[in-house]
C-alpha cells in the first residue's frame, strides 16, 4: 500500500516538472522558427532593394512585415 502511494507521488512530481518544460520548450520552438521566417523575408527584400518595414515582440510570436520598393 506505501509502495503505491510513493510511486503515485513520484508521477505527479514529474509531470509537474515535464510540464512547464513541454510549455518553454514549444514557445522556444516558434519563436525559432518565427526568426527564421523573418529573416528569410529581409534577406528577400534586401536583394530586391526594398525597404523593410518589420515589428516583432522579443519572441517574435506577433510579428509583421512588409518590403516596399
């Protein structure tokens, strides 16, 4: 009976660990991606000679960007 109440403890410590961890880890994931995406749009508008206009949080979750030439 102790052994099972040990072991139940044990999984609810854990998931209260993996779970923040999934969370950090998903918003690290797009906001990689997200930076990734914007710079491949500048790099665009840079060989077009057009001028970047571009807004980002410091996640880059809420972005915007347009080139104007």
């Amino acid at each position: 009976m102790k052994n099972k109440m040990g072991s139940r403890c044990i999984k609810k410590v854990t998931l209260l660990l993996l779970l923040p961890l999934g969370f950090f880890f998903m918003i690290g994931v797009g906001s990689y991606f997200n930076h990734q995406v914007i710079d491949t749009a500048v790099e665009g508008c840079e060989k077009l000679e057009g001028e970047v206009n571009l807004e980002k949080d410091i996640l880059a979750i809420n972005w915007s960007f347009s080139c104007e030439r």
